[in-house]
C-alpha cells in the first residue's frame, strides 16, 4: 500500500500546481486573442482537463470493460456538477452567480444539457453505436463552433497578460494530467485491494480521480477570481465527455449500456446545476450544498449497494 500512497500524494501535488499554472495561462490567453475566459475555459482547459477522461475510458472499451468505461464518462459529469460545482457554489457562490459571462454560461448550461438530453436518450436504446458516435460528435463541433463565434469580449479584470500564455497553459494541463494519472493509478490499486466491483469504481474512484484536473483547476480559478475559466471549465468538460468521449468510442467499437439507474441520476445533476444560475448568492449557496451533500449521498450509496 506504500507505492499506490506514494503515487497519490506526487499526484495531487502535479494537479494543485498544474491548474495554479494553467489557470495563469488561460487568463492571458484570454486577453490576447480578445475572448472571455469562459470560452478558453470551455476549450483549451476543458480539452485539457478531460483528456484523463478520454485516455482512461478509451482504454477501458478497448480492453472490453464497459463498466469502467461508461461508469466513468457518467460519473465524471455527475462528480462534475455535485462535486466540483457544489463545492465551488457552497464555499464562493459568486463564482456561479455574479460572473460577467452570466448570460454566456446560462447559455452554455443549456448547452450541456442538450448534450444530456441526446447522451441519455441513445444510451437508452441499451448501446451506443456508430450512428449515436457520429450524432454525438456532430453536436460536439456545432456547439465548439457556436460558442467560438458568439463568446463575449474578455470579461478579466487583470491588466497584465502573463508572459508566454500558450507555454503556461501548455506546462499546467500537461502537468495536471501527469498528477491525475499518478493520483488515479494509487487510487485504483487501493480500490481494487477491497475487491470493489469495476461499475463501481467506474461511477466513483475513476470517475472522481479523472475529474481531479477539473476540481483543482476550477477552484483554483476561483479563487484567483476568474469565475469565466471556473464554470467554462466544468461546463466544458462535461460536454467534452458526453459528446466528444462518447462519440469517439462509440465510432471505433459498440458499447453495452451496463447501469441506466445512473443516467437517471446523471440527469438530476444536470437539472440541479440551474439553482446556480439563479443571480441570488443566498439561492446559489443553498444549491450547492444541496449539489454536495446529494453527491457525498449517491458516493455512499453506490459503495453500500
């Protein structure tokens, strides 16, 4: 158990200073090209943060374990909202409600939940196939183009771009996605001693080691005040998942639905984001601690059942 300790700790040291970089990064970015932080938070930190969510659950059907597989691609979104979001709403709810990219972030939101909508509804037919890989990755281009095209002007209160922007965002995702790799592998190994079944593990230790690069970027973000990148990222991610996740798996191999349950609770999340839109920081701040305690809840539940 002293390795897979080891690899835990080295791993949540790269993801705290990896998101404090990419965040950096990520502002100046957004001052060069003209654009919000919430639309580089929703694709340069997204496509970053979520390339740990691709390269696990790529491996994972490819080895023929849907149950890791899919549970993490839904975990992640359900960790994404519950987890991240509620934390972030609970502990600076006006990181969700008084961001100046409100209405880009409403919109956004719907968005994702579109994506929630098309995700949920094939996944219901039992596969997913070629058909929903190319519906999904069809939707995941118009939506990357619609928000590319109508994004505000930057909306940071930063006067100074940081130095070389593309060359920090590059260095922070890359070494986030090194510490959740690292972090992943020692919780796995600790899970799998306990003879914890692979859906489980898929729906929380993989789902949550894999959206660990969403967390401390997010929080981080927040704290340094750049609500744009903190909700563009998480909102992001979850599309980047659903659509982009999904739909390259669903292209090279058909995938089983193992557990519809979880795509009912998926949807409660999704639905339980908006409270944190509402512009009230009393209204937001009740949310998020509903978001979190419904989480720690569901987590309990999955290991009890």
């Amino acid at each position: 158990m002293i390795v897979p300790l080891i690899l835990f700790v080295i791993g949540l040291a790269l993801l705290l200073k990896g998101a404090s970089v990419a965040v950096r990064g990520a502002e100046g970015l957004a001052l060069r090209l003209g654009v919000a932080p919430a639309t580089i938070g929703f694709t340069v930190v997204a496509f970053g943060t979520s390339l740990p969510e691709l390269v696990v659950t790529t491996e994972a059907f490819s080895r023929g374990d849907a149950g890791i597989g899919f549970g993490n691609i839904v975990g992640s979104n359900i960790a994404n909202i519950g987890l991240i979001l509620g934390l972030i709403a609970l502990s600076r709810p006006a990181t969700c409600c008084n961001t100046p990219s409100r209405n880009y972030v409403i919109r956004t939101s719907l968005m994702m939940l579109g994506a929630t909508v098309v995700f949920v509804l094939f996944s219901l037919r039992g596969v997913l196939d070629t058909v929903a890989g190319i519906v999904f990755l069809g939707m995941f281009c118009a939506i990357l183009f619609s928000l590319w095209r109508s994004g505000p002007a930057a909306d940071t209160s930063s006067d100074e771009s940081a130095p070389y922007p593309l060359l920090l965002t590059g260095a922070g995702l890359a070494a986030v996605i090194i510490g959740a790799h690292l972090l992943l592998t020692g919780a796995v190994e600790i899970a799998l001693a306990f003879s914890i079944s692979p859906l489980v593990i898929g729906l929380s230790m993989v789902a949550i080691g894999t959206s660990l690069p969403e967390l401390a970027t997010s929080v981080v973000a927040a704290l340094k005040k750049s609500p744009g990148v903190a909700m563009g990222n998480v909102l992001g991610s979850n599309i980047f998942n659903l659509l982009f996740v999904g739909g390259i798996n669903s292209l090279s191999t058909t995938i089983p639905i193992p557990d519809l349950p979880s795509l009912a609770v998926l949807s409660l999340f999704t639905l339980g984001l908006f409270p944190l839109l509402s512009g009230r920081v009393a209204i937001t701040r009740i949310a998020g601690g509903a978001l979190l305690s419904g989480y720690v809840i569901y987590i309990v539940l999955l290991f009890l059942g």
